[in-house]
C-alpha cells in the first residue's frame, strides 16, 4: 500500500485517480480548495499547492505526489510552474515520487514534431493553459536527479464532456501523440486514472512523459 496525496482530489482527472487507488488499497489524502463530497476513506485536506508550509505538512509521509489541478492561472495570478520549486522540495523531503496530470498539446504530432500546440489549427482559445501544463514538463527534465517525477499526458479528447467508459483497454506511448484507426485521440476518466495508478504501481517510468489513449 502507498500513500498517496492528492492535489486537486475534487476534479475530473484528480477524483477518478483517487476512486482507483482506493480501489487498490492505497491510502489518499485528497488536497483542494473545498474539499467536501470526497470519499470516506480519503483523509481530505483544505490548502493550496501554492502555500510552501501547508505542502510540507500535507505531504509528511507520502510515497506519491499527484498533481491534477488545471494549468490555467489561478485567482491569485500564479501559474502551475510557479509552484514546482516548492511542490519538488516537498518530495525530495519525503523521498516521493511527484507525478503531474499533463496536458496532450506538448505532444509531437509525429517522430519530429512539431507539438500539437505548435499547429496552424490548434486553438487559440486553448494555448494558455496548453502552455502552462508544457512549461511544467519542460521544468520537470530541468529537476535535479534527486527528485522522481513522472508526468502522464492523456489524449487528446479527454474530459468530463468525453467521460466514456470504464475498458482497462488503451495503449502506452511516449512523446507523440496517440490516434485510433479513425484519426481520433481519446481517452475515458477511469481508463486515464487505470494507467495513472499502474504507474504508481509499478514505475515504468522514471523522471520521463508518457501518453496514454485508446
């Protein structure tokens, strides 16, 4: 059984994650702004990632770091990057792996490139928060070898408006983005939380993206 806390535990990515390592046994403490509605079992914790005392505190413990919040700008004009420094000391303290639900548009459309976000049709309504979850990983290889991380991006179509259905069916890939036979790029919320959880399982990946999609 791991420890696992969870930053952004109320959210479409963040619950589901937290649904299936309850699921596996593993211990959670769920972390968000207002936390009610969270599972019994989840030890649920109020605070923000952004408050280097409370991610100290929060953390004590925990063998997993997950963080599955959105990457837009908050109410308070921070970014997602802006807490890695502290969010990085948290797990280095703990001896944690830190793990972020990652956003598609830093995916390479093909061996090569360029990222989604890159493309002439990418939207434009879209780049802030596509930009700000692709600074992120780009921070996370720029992390010291003493902090483990790994940073799961889902497919392309993925949110609560393409929630689909529970399969354990979906592929693994690394930096390119993954497509069906039909040029679709998809991915349910409990399929997404099943390979999220694998890692945590079995740590395929060290320090390293991967890509998961039907």
């Amino acid at each position: 059984m791991s420890k696992l806390v969870v930053f952004g535990a109320t959210g479409y990515a963040g619950g589901r994650i937290t649904d299936e390592a309850l699921r596996r046994g593993h211990a959670v403490v769920g972390v968000a702004r207002k936390a009610e509605g969270l599972p019994a079992e989840v030890e649920a914790r109020t605070g923000s990632m952004h408050d280097a005392g409370f991610v100290a505190d929060v953390t004590k413990g925990a063998d997993v770091i997950v963080i599955a919040t959105p990457g837009r700008v908050n109410d308070e004009g921070q970014k997602l990057l802006d807490a890695l420094p502290t969010l990085a000391d948290a797990a280095r303290a703990a001896g944690a792996r830190l793990s972020f639900v990652g956003g598609a548009a830093s995916l390479l459309v093909a061996e090569g490139g360029p990222r989604l976000l890159d493309t002439p049709d990418f939207p434009d309504a879209y780049k802030p928060e596509a930009s700000s979850h692709a600074e992120v990983l780009a921070a996370l290889r720029e992390l010291p070898g003493d902090v483990e991380w790994f940073y799961v991006s889902p497919a392309a179509e993925f949110g609560a408006w393409n929630a689909g259905e529970r399969t354990g069916s979906f592929r693994v890939g690394g930096d390119v983005l993954l497509s069906d036979e039909e040029g679709r790029s998809q991915i349910g919320g409990d399929d997404f939380a099943i390979a999220f959880v694998d890692e945590i399982d079995e740590a395929r990946h060290s320090r390293a993206r991967f890509t998961v999609a039907y």
